[in-house]
C-alpha cells in the first residue's frame, strides 16, 4: 500500500511541476520597453544543489585582466567594480566596453529600482525604451544563475532585443535564468548599488558619473555638488528727495 501510495503521489508530482515552473518564468513584455520581470522563487531553498554544479565564484582580484573590468562611478559618492566575463556572452560583454568607451553611460540615471530585486540602467532617455545606435544583440543565454551582484542585460519581449540597458541583483532570482543574459558579477562596492534610490522612476534618481573599464586608468569621477540657491537681493528702497 505504501509504495503505490509514493507511486501516486510521484506521478503527480511529475504533472504539476511544469505548471510551477512557468509560474516562475518571467512575463514577457509586450511593448518595446526593455524590462526584466520576474516573480519571487519559491524554489531558491532548493538551489544549493544547482548552485555546487554550476560554480558561482569569480574573480575578485581589481589587479587582474583590467581589460574585464567595469567600473561605474555612482552620484552617491561611490563606486562599483564589475568582473565582466567573455566566457559566458562574449558579445554582450563587448557591446558593454563599447558603449563604455564612447561614453554612452555617462550621466544615465537608475531609472528602474525595485527594492529586493534589482536597479536597472543604460537608457539614456530615462525612460526603459531608449537604447544606442547600435544593431540589437543575438541571446547569450548561460547556466549561470542570477544571484546577488549578477549583472544581466535588459530587453523586451522579444529575446533577442537586448541593446544597450542592463540591471544588477539586489538578491538571487533564479527564474531570469536561460532567460536573460548574464554577462559579469560585482566584485567590489555592492554597498555602493545598495544605496541606489528606488523607484519607477525614483524621484530622485541615482545616475552614473562615468563609466569606465579598469585598462583605461581612468580616475574615479565625482558628481559636482549641487548648486547654491540663488541669493534673494531685496529690492531697492528710494531714499525720500529733500524739498
């Protein structure tokens, strides 16, 4: 009796697991604003066991291959490090350090930044649906999975739309995975991504100063401070004329 018991409930199990598993796919977006969508997990407590096949580690070394490296350089006075990793997109990550050497990200606020989830940049308009010149990119989906720091790229619906605007983790969200590109992990300054201002859009948006890869030796760039208020000059009062 017990074992045709486990034999059912198996079966079943076998029949529902699908339908959990397109519950935790993304939505599909159907305009051309280029969004990243997902539902909170409710397999993450199972993960470790993906997560030892598929290792998460990278290399956290700023004196390492500069060349793959991205720094962003944050209004709020800090900055990111980004291991960019060619091995998993090869065409992301040099449409990345493209855009970043012409100076596309420079002064593109967070204009997506969804507590417990992610901060989403690299629309120069604000306003998810703007993108560079440049031609679309083919998907370069991988197993690695989106876990806090991932760096990922941003589309539409359409899978292979991604362009120029991408998002880092707050925390671990693994039904994007095989669904949008990862392309590089934070290695330095999270705290820094942390104190992005949220909001869709935030009223006050957090924006990068400069982007720049670590080869380049670029300094680190400040956001200037903000204006003084205009001083209040009273108006001039006539002096009374002497008869």
């Amino acid at each position: 009796m017990t074992i045709r018991f486990l034999s059912a409930a198996l079966a079943l199990l076998a029949f529902l697991a699908p339908a959990a598993y397109a519950q935790d796919a993304p939505a599909a977006s159907t305009s051309n604003v280029q969004t990243v969508e997902g539902a909170p997990d409710s397999a993450e407590a199972a993960r470790p066991a993906q997560q030892n096949r598929y290792p998460l580690a990278v290399d956290a070394d700023l004196t390492h291959d500069p060349e793959n490296i991205l720094f962003l350089d944050l209004s709020n006075g800090k900055r990111v490090a980004i291991r960019l990793v060619p091995q998993w997109a090869p065409n992301h990550v040099e449409r990345i350090k493209t855009l970043t050497r012409q100076g596309f990200y420079d002064g593109v606020i967070f204009h997506r930044v969804i507590d417990g989830f992610m901060a989403q940049t690299g629309d120069p308009t604000g306003t998810g649906q703007g993108g560079s010149d440049l031609p679309d990119l083919q998907a370069e989906f991988n197993q690695l999975p989106h876990v806090r720091g991932t760096v990922s790229m941003a589309r539409a619906s359409d899978k292979n739309s991604a362009n120029s605007q991408f998002f880092i983790m707050f925390y671990p969200r693994f039904s994007l995975d095989r669904n949008y590109t990862n392309f590089g992990r934070v290695i330095a300054g999270m705290d820094a991504v942390d104190a992005i201002e949220r909001g869709e859009p935030p009223q006050h948006p957090t924006f990068i100063v400069q982007a720049s890869i670590a080869a380049d030796n670029k300094p680190q760039k400040f956001a200037p401070p903000p204006a003084a208020p205009e001083a209040i000059v009273p108006p001039a009062t006539l002096q009374p004329v002497a008869p």
